[in-house]
C-alpha cells in the first residue's frame, strides 16, 4: 500500500482524524456542559482541567490531520511540517502542565474532599501528566531530526 499520494495510507488516516476531530469536539462540548452544571462544587476545578485538555487535544488532532495533508499531496520536506510538529510539541507540554495543576490541587484538596475516587483521579492524572511530558520530549526530538532532515535535502538540492 502506498504511503504517499492520493488513494493511500495517509488519506485514510485523515479521515480517521476527522473522525478522532468529531468525536473529541462532542466530548469536550459535553464536559463544558457538565463544567456549568456544577460550577460550584469542588469537582468544577477537574471538570475545567478536562475541557482545558479537550481543547488543546482539539488542537494537536487538527495539526495532525495538516501534517497528514501535507504526506498526501507529496509534501514531506517542508517548513510548515516542523511549525506544526513544534505546535504539537507544545501543546502536549502544555497537557502535562494542565495535569500537573490538577494533581497538585487534588493533593492540596485531598483533607477537604471525602470521595473514595479520588485516589483514582490522583493517579490518573500523575500518569497523564506523565505520557504528556514523554510526548512532549518526543515530538520535540522528532522535530529537531526533521529539522535536520531538511537542511541535508536543501544541501543535496544544492550540489545537485
């Protein structure tokens, strides 16, 4: 199967995208809705944080699906894929940091709140605070091979 191109893998991933896109706008239009019935409760703090992440999830899916643009029409070695691998990069930092809130108010919290879950929401976010930074690190890696791998193409461009 091909990579590259019309009628190829990265096609059919956009359209995976969009769905990913579709199903992630209904989730953070849902917890926005909860977010306001219970503005007032304690739990509005970790409702806040998720529609925060639901958002910035928005954000990265739409970067992927230009990146995946990008694959379909040929377009591998260019300026805008390092914007948009950056973009990702940071906005997974940006996650982690999110995470990072929501975990240190649940420990300073924990006295005040008598939820048997609330050790479970303690360790979620701990793990996702987590996944984000790899991810973060990883993307930034990635961003930098490919920074690299358009200066060697520009440099065969040029003795060629």
């Amino acid at each position: 199967m091909k990579i590259l191109g019309e009628k190829s893998l990265s096609s059919k991933v956009i359209i995976g995208l969009k769905i990913l896109f579709g199903i992630i706008s209904l989730l953070t239009f849902l917890v926005l809705i909860i977010f306001f019935k219970y503005i007032k409760d304690v739990n509005s703090i970790f409702l806040f944080t998720v529609f925060l992440t639901g958002l910035t999830a928005l954000y990265i899916t739409y970067k992927f699906i230009q990146i995946f643009i990008n694959l379909k029409n040929n377009v591998l070695f260019s300026e805008t894929n390092v914007y948009y691998l950056n973009s990702i990069s940071n906005s997974c930092f940006i996650i982690s940091l999110l995470y990072l809130i929501n975990t240190i108010t649940i420990l300073c919290l924990k006295i005040y709140l008598n939820y048997e879950y609330i050790y479970y929401i303690l360790f979620f976010s701990i793990i996702f605070m987590i996944v984000f930074v790899v991810s973060s690190i990883g993307f930034k890696i990635l961003n930098e091979i490919y920074k690299e791998a358009i200066n060697y193409k520009n440099e065969n461009d040029l003795t060629i």
